[in-house]
C-alpha cells in the first residue's frame, strides 16, 4: 500500500468481455490486484450502457455472467470490494425509462452518466433534471473534462451540480501536466466531487488510482484528501 487506503474508484472497465475492457478474466484480476495495491477499497465496475444496442435486461444478464466470470478468476483474493454499475451513456426521455435504476451503482441510488460529446442544450440539462426529480436517481456525469472543450457546458455543469448531480473526473486529468492546473481549478471550485480510474487494461489505459491519491495528498492542504474520501464513504453511507 502507499497510504492511499480508502480511495474509490468510481469509473473502472474491469469486467472481461464487456465493451471495450480488458481482454480476458485473467487480466481483469490482475487489474483488481493492481488497484488494491494502489489504495483502492471500493470500485465500480461500470461496462458502457448504450440504449441502442440492447435492453437493460439483456445488458444486466451479460454484466452478472461476465462478474461472475471475474469472480471464478480472481478467486478468495482480498477486497477491493466491486459493486457492479454502468456507464450509461444519455439518450433522449432517458428520465422515462422504467428499467433505468437497474443500471444505477449497486444498492445505491447513483447512475453513472455519460453524457454527450458536444454542447448541451437546455433540453439535455432539464432531462438530467428529470431523472434526479421524477425518479430520485443520483447521475455521476462520467470523466466530466471530456465535455469541457464546449464552453456552454460549463455553465450547464453548473446547473446540474445545483440539482444535486455529482460530478467526476479521470485521474488521468490531474496526473497529465497539461491539464493539471484546470483540474485543481475545478476541484477547489467544486465542480469536481469523486474520481475515477477509467481503466480498461494493464498497459495502454492501467489502473492509476494510487498516482492520484499520492499528488493529491502533496498538492492539497492537510487533511483535505481524506475529507474527500470521507465524501465518497458518505454517498454510499446509508444506502444498499
Ligand atoms: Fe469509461
């Protein structure tokens, strides 16, 4: 450990054969060791969600096969403890979707949210607002840096943070020196509550959790670290 226990990862791709993740079970395990080793006590397993392609029932029946896959591999190994999610990816009257909590992080109220590459219009954000007021569903908008190129979505985000939504990043965005600055930026505007690995491998795109909490621990006063890991506890606390 490097005295980063207690971290969540709240964005993983560690499930095999699901999206675009790791390989094979075996890989998938090793990424499960590799977070433990990092610090990771907590980690949503979070395969994409689009409505296009499947039904949620098709896509939770695919999600608990391929877990239960993972789980024969990685056998009696030590926590972190995996909750199963999704990264849902929007789509229209998405607030109307009767299946939608079936997606949400397990035994929570929280869906992991992906929203759309391009500027939000009004009727984007309102159906965001939709899903937090007419079902009681948390959205966590997934990797939130990746939208921030259209200036209109950071007033959008704005709005979105006064319904309640929680927002995540990538470690990725604190840990590469070009964009640092605006991703402490964002965290001491708190427009940035919980991170997120977005691992989907051993090699190109590896678990970095452990890197993460190391330059959050140097760069931010005392004490400010394990308040926020004390927020993410405080999102589940309560719930399941
Ligand atoms: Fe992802």
């Amino acid at each position: 450990m490097q005295g980063n226990e207690g971290m969540t990862d709240f964005h993983t791709h560690v499930l095999p054969g699901m999206d675009d993740g790791s390989r094979s079970a075996g890989e998938s395990a090793e990424m499960l060791g590799m977070l433990r080793a990092q610090g990771v006590t907590r980690l949503i397993a979070s395969p994409h969600y689009y409505r296009q392609r499947e039904t949620i029932p098709e896509f939770t029946e695919r999600r608990g096969h391929s877990a239960e896959k993972l789980a024969g591999e990685a056998g009696a190994a030590p926590p972190p403890c995996m909750v199963l999610g999704a990264e849902a990816a929007f789509f229209a009257d998405m607030s109307k979707e009767p299946g939608l909590r079936r997606l949400c992080i397990g035994g929570t109220d929280m869906l992991l949210l992906e929203m759309p590459f391009a500027p939000w219009p009004a009727a984007v954000v309102n159906e965001v607002y939709q899903i937090v007021s007419s079902r009681g569903i948390t959205p966590v908008i997934a990797h939130v840096e990746r939208y921030m190129e259209h200036k209109r979505n950071l007033e959008a985000l704005d709005r979105l943070i006064s319904f309640g939504v929680v927002i995540q990043s990538n470690a990725e965005f604190f840990l590469e020196r070009g964009t640092r600055r605006r991703a402490f930026g964002m965290l001491a505007a708190g427009r940035i509550h919980v991170f997120g690995s977005d691992c989907h491998d051993t090699h190109d795109r590896p678990p970095n959790m452990g890197a993460l909490a190391a330059l959050l621990k140097k760069k931010l006063p005392p004490g400010r670290l394990e308040a926020l890991q004390a927020a993410e506890d405080g999102l589940f606390a309560g719930q399941g």
